[in-house]
C-alpha cells in the first residue's frame, strides 16, 4: 500500500549494531504497529502506539525499542541487533473504529543480522 | 486468550477449480475476522472482514469467507482459481472480551496458495 511507505526495504547488519527502521504514513491514521514475520510464526506484534503519547509493548518487545515522532511517523530500533533478530518487519496503520478496525500494511523490510 | 489456526501449511489447486483454504478461532466473546494475502515481496493486503451480520462475506479480487460459528471457522474461498491468486494467507482474529483498548490481532501461520496453470 502506497500510503505506507517503509524504509530501508532491506538491510544486512553486524550483530551488536544499533539500527533503526522508519515507517511513515499519508493516511491520517492515528493507530500505527509494527510486526515481525518469521517463516512458519505468521506475524506477531512488537510495539503500537494509538497516538503520539501512549505507545504500548506488544507480544514480543524485547531487545526492541519504538519512537513515535509525529503523527505520520512510527520508528523501530534495534538498540544492540541479534542474529534471531533477522525477520521480516511489516508497519501497519489503522483509522480508530474499534473491533471494527482494519489494519493496513507497508511493504515490509526485510533484515539480515549477521 | 484469543487465537487463530491455518491447519494448511500449503494449498495446491488447479486453475480454473474452486479453492478453499481453512480457518479456525477461539475467542471469548465475539469474534472480529479478517483475511490478509501477501504476494511475494510485498505487504499484506487486506481482503475482507467479518464483523457481524450475513455469514458469507465478499471481499476483493473475488474470494469470499464463510463464518460458521458452530464450527469457530472462517473459511477463505473462491469459486474458480486464478495462477495470480497464488500467494500466502493469513487469517486474523480480534476477540470483542479483550478489552477497551486493546484491539489487537492475532494472525495465523499462514498458508501457501499455489494455482497450478
């Protein structure tokens, strides 16, 4: 979805690195979050924020951290990156309906820890 | 807890013969269900959703789920399959019980849906 942009589209990194991925959203959403996918898991999620101020740990936060700069911007940091690290990284954004919510993906980065 | 299963790791089915790949839910009130599909390379895209009312629910590029609640299934299908339509799909669930607030998905494991020509 073009409204969802995510960068980089993929990295290779050292263990011990400290990176970080961007998303970014001209959706208007309030709601952003960011999954992992592993091959055979699905996805599952590390870090959402409802807006700028309440950001809430997800299933698998550790060795994560989140910044919600604006709005628009959702970022994730890998403070000391590990090789069970290396995933799939999908942002995602929803419009406040409740249940009702629909998520809407970016293209997703894909990371190589060495 | 809510959950969800794709019993399917893959799915083959020939072009032009109906396709149905499986899902199943536990929740502990009502069920919100969603399909996603990804096509290599790419994000999710959303299909369709279940949030209450008719048990069948049409979504995009012709895939329709049936929920049966019953059964706690939300089966994805499509009446006749298409080469593009392969690509690997996961099934979501949000349980109403989670709580304000919450509104998290929970996504299966995925199946792989390959059309063979």
């Amino acid at each position: 979805d073009a409204d969802v942009t995510q960068t980089p589209r993929n990295r290779i990194t050292k263990t011990g690195k400290r990176i970080m991925l961007e998303c970014s959203q001209t959706k208007g959403h309030d709601r952003m979050y960011w999954y992992r996918q592993d091959p055979g898991l699905g996805l599952r999620l590390i870090y959402y924020s409802f807006d700028v101020k309440d950001i809430n740990k997800g299933e698998i936060s550790d060795g994560y951290s989140v910044s919600r700069q604006a709005q628009a911007k959702f970022s994730l940091s890998l403070e000391s990156a590990i090789p069970n690290q290396t995933a799939l990284y999908f942002c995602a954004t929803s419009e406040q309906r409740g249940f009702q919510e629909t998520q809407y993906f970016g293209p997703g980065t894909r990371l190589l820890v060495l | 807890a809510q959950s969800v299963a794709q019993p399917e790791d893959q799915v083959n089915v020939a072009e032009g013969n109906p396709l149905t790949v499986k899902c199943t839910y536990s929740v502990s009130g009502n069920p919100y269900l969603f399909w996603y599909v990804q096509y290599p390379n790419r994000g999710l895209q959303f299909l369709l959703k279940y949030i209450t009312g008719d048990n069948l629910v049409k979504g995009s590029y012709g895939f329709e789920a049936e929920f049966n609640k019953s059964q706690t299934s939300f089966h994805l299908k499509k009446p006749s399959a298409l080469v593009s339509d392969s690509a690997l799909y996961f099934c979501a669930v949000r349980d109403a019980y989670s709580g304000a607030g919450s509104y998290q998905l929970t996504f299966g494991k995925g199946t792989k849906l390959s059309v063979i020509p």
